[in-house]
C-alpha cells in the first residue's frame, strides 16, 4: 500500500518545463548535493571534491554538504545550523546534521546521519532553487536526492543524479539489509521513480549502467563520469614535472586543515615496500585474501595498508593469526596530498574486490591512481574491473585466493621488467582517458548545454 501511495503521489504532481535562472553570466550555476566533501578523507570526498575544483573553471560551483565528521576522530561536534566556507574556489555551505562518532556506527546511526542531512538539504533548496541552473545530487547514499526531488518535481531546477555506487544491491548482498525487505524495495521503487524523473543520470561505470537497466524501467539519458585521477599530482617516480596548482593549494588557507596521519606509522618516514593499498578497509574490499597470500610467499613481502574502516581491527587480527603482522603495516588514514609519494615508494598497487556479482560495475578510484603513479596492478574480482586491467595492459587480475595471489606477487616481484612495462602502460592509459580535470570540464560542458536547452 506504502509503495502505490507513493507512485500515485510523484504521478499526481504535474510537472512544468525547466527554466533558465536570471543570470546572465555565461557559466552555468551548478549546486552539487553530496554527503562526502573535503577536508574529510576517503575515495567519495575525494572524487566529489577534485570534480567540483576543476569544475570552477567552467561553472559557478556550489556544494551542500553536512559537516565533516570522517574520521570521527578528526573533528569536534558541530552544533551551527550552517555555515559558509570557501574551498579551492567552491563555495560550501555545511548544512546541520547528526555526525557520526564511532568507525562502525550501528545502522540506526547511520540512518540518522543521512536523513537529517536530506532533510535540511531539501528545505534549503526550497529556500534558494532560483539560484542554480542545475543541482547534481550524488550518491550514495541515495538520500541526497531526496533534498532535490520535490524541487524538480514543480519543475524549478534541472536535475541531475550521479551513481557512483549500486549501494541498495551491495548492501543486501553483503547482508547489511533484507534483500526482501521493507528498506530495500522502499529504496529500490525511490530509485526507479529518481532514475525517472531525473534530466540526466550520470554513473562511474559502463557496468553501472548495465545492471541499472536490468533492474529498473527508466528512459532518462544516461552520461559517463568516471572516477580518474588528477595526473598532475598522482605521476610516477622521478617525473619532474611541475604541479602549480598542487603547490598553491597546499599554501592556500582552508577554514578546517587536512585530515593528518593517525596510526602507528604516523611520525615514521615512508619506506619502500612490496605491496600497497590504499583506501577504505570495508566489506567490499577483499584483503583479508591479501593479508593470507603473505603467507604463501616465497619472500618476506612487506605490505603497507593505507587507511581505515569498519574491518580494520579484523584485518589487524587476521594478520596476528596468519603469523604476517611483522610484514603489513596499517598507517591509518592518511593527509591526501601524502598519497602520491606513498604510491611511489611501493612496488605493485593492490585493488582487491570481492568477487561478487553485485560488485562487477566497480571501478576503485585506487586503480587509476597506481597507474598514473606507474605502480603495476594486481586486482581481484570481476567485471569492470577486470575489463579495465586488461584494456590498460597495466597488471594483472588473479582469483581470489591466497595462492593464486601469492603466486602472481612471486611473479612480479620477480621481474622487474615487467612491472616497469605494466607502469608505463597504466600510466599511458589514464593520461589519455581519465584525467580527472579533462573529466570535470567535460561534464562542466554537459552541464551547460543540459540547463540551457
């Protein structure tokens, strides 16, 4: 009964035809709705936060954002009901939500934090709609739609929803919720009906786009915004070529600093290693086969693990009990310019998936930044992320087990000829396809002609 009352509310409401807003620049004014920003750490904020910088070159940027509470130990409670800041020359209004204080919040937690957040992003666009061209709301979570979604429905703003995730599927799969449950099909009928109603869709993945067809009827035209990486800062070892805009960044005043080291290698200079990964320490991500493989090595392989998330105490554990914990090296999370010289001083990057199906459409934004540093690739899982190594030619994609892992680890470090010729193809393919500021003016462009029409 919930979920037909719901249709007969969006079908009942008549739309009208978008409208231009009254400025007369000849950029168009973009809001972008996300959960995620900068200072906070981990891939999402960092996307969000490189695609709304380069954008500025072709667009008057604006961002709604809660305040940042990643790491949770990182930042105090805030109790303002909003605030204005300037960052990399967008502006960011930080919206009042519940913020999350623990490493593994309860779902109840988790629910709380999202839906404040939607909640006052929806009656602030209500307050200030004819202010933008378009709102891009990106997800996960899919609740940052929610804030855009009466608004277009009056026909006030022209509406784009961006998927960087398939959150609803990997969640059930991952047993996080009832695949059958009132939360999932409640989410999935929102899903349909913003896939519906939405100007544009904009996913990461061709495979996004192929498992969103086979679960949802939608015409909405659909664009692609990959991941990429910023390949000016992120380039290999001994690259001499100048990053201007990196250094003025770094010497630019933020109103809250970067998010600094945490963990025991905090106050210790990097070293070089055999195995590096970066990123979030989740259930998706399948290391716990990594952390095993050091065991059936035919060396002493050192890993470092950059990072943190709801499975870091596991993985710690799960090293102790292999026997392994002398050779994996958990840093904690990172400050994001650290990144690049830590890639640097490693000899193959890992981006391990778990392989299911539910998670073919990914592509980990870790991938396209151990190639634009020249690290060869050694990934598990399926799908698109197999497509991408092979296409690329910069690694290799072994199955998920401890002894094929193991093996391929031999392999490479073995041959230092081969890593140098996977590095360099990496690096050639994401230079030519995926630099992240070629990929924000682009869909800067897209925006544009999409207001305008």
């Amino acid at each position: 009964m919930l979920l037909t009352l719901l249709d007969a509310l969006v079908d009942g409401i008549v739309s009208s035809s978008h409208a231009r807003t009254d400025d007369t620049g000849d950029d168009p004014n973009v809001l972008v709705v996300s959960q995620k920003y900068p200072p906070e750490n981990g891939g999402n904020a960092a996307r969000i936060g490189d695609l709304t910088r380069h954008m500025t070159e072709d667009a008057d940027v604006t961002v709604l954002a809660p305040p940042p509470c990643y790491p949770p130990t990182a930042f105090e409670w805030s109790w303002k009901r909003a605030r204005t800041e300037t960052r990399d020359g967008v502006r960011v209004h930080r919206l009042w939500a519940v913020q999350l204080r623990g490493t593994d919040p309860s779902f109840l937690e988790r629910m709380a934090y999202y839906l404040t957040f939607a909640v006052h992003a929806c009656l602030w666009l209500c307050w200030h709609r004819r202010e933008f061209d378009v709102v891009v709301t990106t997800s996960p979570p899919i609740f940052t739609g929610f804030g855009a979604f009466p608004v277009h429905l009056l026909g006030s703003i022209t509406w784009v929803v961006d998927i960087r995730d398939l959150w609803i599927d990997v969640s059930a799969d991952l047993g996080f919720i009832d695949d059958d449950g009132l939360a999932a099909r409640l989410s999935r009928r929102y899903r349909e009906l913003e896939l519906r109603r939405a100007d544009l869709l904009t996913v990461t993945s061709p495979g996004t786009t192929e498992q969103l067809r086979e679960q949802y009827d939608f015409e909405t035209p659909v664009s692609l915004v990959p991941n990429g990486v910023d390949t000016r800062r992120f380039r290999p070892a001994g690259d001499v070529a100048v990053d201007r805009e990196a250094s003025d960044r770094r010497r630019s005043t933020h109103t809250h600093p970067e998010v600094a080291t945490s963990g025991s290698g905090a106050s210790q200079a990097p070293t070089e290693v055999d195995l590096i990964y970066t990123g979030n320490l989740g259930y998706a991500q399948d290391l716990e086969t990594c952390i095993r493989a050091l065991s059936h090595t035919e060396r002493a392989v050192t890993l470092r693990i950059v990072g943190d998330g709801d499975r870091r105490d596991a993985l710690e554990e799960l090293a102790v009990e292999v026997g392994v914990d002398e050779q994996v090296e958990f840093t904690g999370l990172v400050d994001r310019e650290t990144v690049p010289d830590l890639l640097t001083d490693a000899r193959i990057g890992l981006a391990p998936l778990e392989d299911r199906e539910s998670l073919s459409y990914a592509v980990p934004t870790k991938l396209y930044e151990y190639m634009a540093c020249g690290l060869p690739v050694l990934a598990t899982g399926r799908g698109q992320i197999e497509r991408h190594v092979d296409d690329s030619g910069a690694g290799v994609v072994a199955a998920d087990d401890p002894a094929a892992v193991a093996a391929v680890i031999d392999d490479l470090l073995d041959d230092e000829q081969v890593r140098r010729e996977y590095g360099r193809r990496g690096r050639e393919f994401v230079t030519d396809q995926y630099d992240r500021r070629a990929i924000a003016r682009s869909f800067a462009a897209d925006l544009d002609r999409l207001s305008s029409t």
